[in-house]
C-alpha cells in the first residue's frame, strides 16, 4: 500500500513514549526518521508524529495510525516480520530501556482526528520545525464516560474559542489488543488533546485564557476535576524534523 493512500485521519492511533538509555535520543531518531518512515506506511499504516520530550531528555514520543483494528494487525504482522524491522531493530532495541508505554486510542468524535499527508513530510535530515506540541491526558474510572464527555462538549469549545483549534481530540480505544507482541496499556479510560502552537509562550497565552474563561473557570474544570482518577498529565513535545504533526 503506498504512503500516498493514508491520506485522512486514522480512525485507530497509538500514543508510544520510549524510555531510552541515557544520551540515546538522537541515534533513535535519526535511525527512526532515515529507516522506519515510509517502510511502516509502506505496510498500511500512518506515521504521524515524532517528538522530543521536552521534559525528560531520554524519552521519544510518537503517534502512528491506522484505518481499523484490522488493518494495524496486519500491518504490524508485516513490518516486524519484514526485512526493515530484522535489519534494523536490534539497533532501535539497544537505544531503549521501556518501550511498552503504548496508548491505544480513537478520535472523539469521529472525524477529530489528526489528518496529515505523507507527500508534505519533510526529506531525511531536514531541520527540525520551529514549533510548539502541547498535549494532555485526562484520566477517568473505567466504565465512566462523564469525563469524557465534558472534555468533548464543554471543554474543547471553549478551546475552539479562545486559542488555535486542536489538532485531535483522542479517546481509549477498548477494542482488544490483537498484536500481544507488542503491549498496550489496559485498563485506561482516558482522553487527550493535541495542539500546535508557534512556541511555548503562546501556549501558555493560551492556557491562561482558558482558566479565565468564565465557563471554564466556573464549570468546566471544576466539572473534569471531580470526575477525574489523577491530575492531568501534559506532555510538552518538540517535533523532529521528518514529524507531520507540528
């Protein structure tokens, strides 16, 4: 399947955060970006976004996507059974001490998705994107859609309205795990939220509106804080050179 039919947004993603040995950050993703790009898209799935975390410097963050549930088993079964993964995996393996941090997600609703084309991806060794990702994650109970839903119809209007549109609004995928070689996280209920800004002062511009906001100020957030299991988790990502998302 060539890269050019992933056109849209993926109606299955996962969210990966690596945990690397120290000082490899780099090497992962300079190998990632020259051998692992278009090889997955080649075998039906969408690579969509690689991430420095801004917070830890041995943690690389990464967003891929799928058609369906069906599609990322078969395209998984093909890209680590192939050539590419024989090659060149041992090398990415030995950059890593955790790679099992993996969310299974779903665009809410459907349609809020991240949409990129791989024919705008930047060529190999292309500097990296002067820009901003700032992502959330809420968590809520098991079973409980009320958090949720208050982040898809009371928040994310109010986001809509005071800053940049969101670049996805992504919820749990519950569906079973049918590639067990490579965990997911089980047992989560939760939602998060992909924005792009210029930098990181505009980010917090925007942060500081949304806690003005009368709505928010006085019913939203006080609404998802009751109904959430832990403090919001952000996630304060720089894009690499070769990332869709920026």
């Amino acid at each position: 399947m060539p890269p050019t039919d992933l056109v849209g947004p993926p109606a299955v993603i996962e969210l990966r955060q690596y945990t690397l040995r120290p000082r490899r950050r780099d090497e992962l993703i300079e190998l990632f970006d020259r051998e692992f790009v278009e090889t997955q898209e080649e075998v039906g799935m969408s690579v969509l976004g690689q991430f420095r975390d801004l917070d830890d410097p041995d943690r690389f963050v990464w967003l891929r996507g799928f058609r369906d549930m069906e599609t990322r088993h078969r395209a998984l079964t093909d890209f680590y059974g192939g050539p590419v993964w024989a090659e060149h995996g041992p090398r990415a393996n030995a950059t890593m001490i955790d790679s099992d941090d993996v969310l299974l997600l779903r665009p809410l609703p459907v349609g809020r998705g991240f949409s990129a084309s791989p024919s705008e991806r930047s060529p190999v060794g292309a500097a990296a994107p002067d820009r901003f990702v700032a992502a959330t994650l809420w968590s809520f109970a098991p079973g409980r859609d009320e958090g949720v839903e208050l982040i898809r119809d009371g928040l994310l209007p109010v986001l809509l309205e005071t800053g940049p549109a969101p670049l996805a609004l992504l919820t749990t995928e519950h569906a079973p795990n049918t590639f067990s070689r490579l965990p997911v996280r089980t047992g989560e209920n939760v939602a998060a939220i992909f924005t792009s800004y210029p930098d990181e002062d505009a980010h917090r511009r925007h942060l500081a509106e949304i806690q003005a906001h009368p709505h928010a100020r006085d019913e939203v957030l006080p609404s998802i804080e009751r109904e959430q299991t832990s403090a919001p988790r952000p996630l304060r990502l720089a894009p690499t050179g070769r990332s869709l998302i920026f």
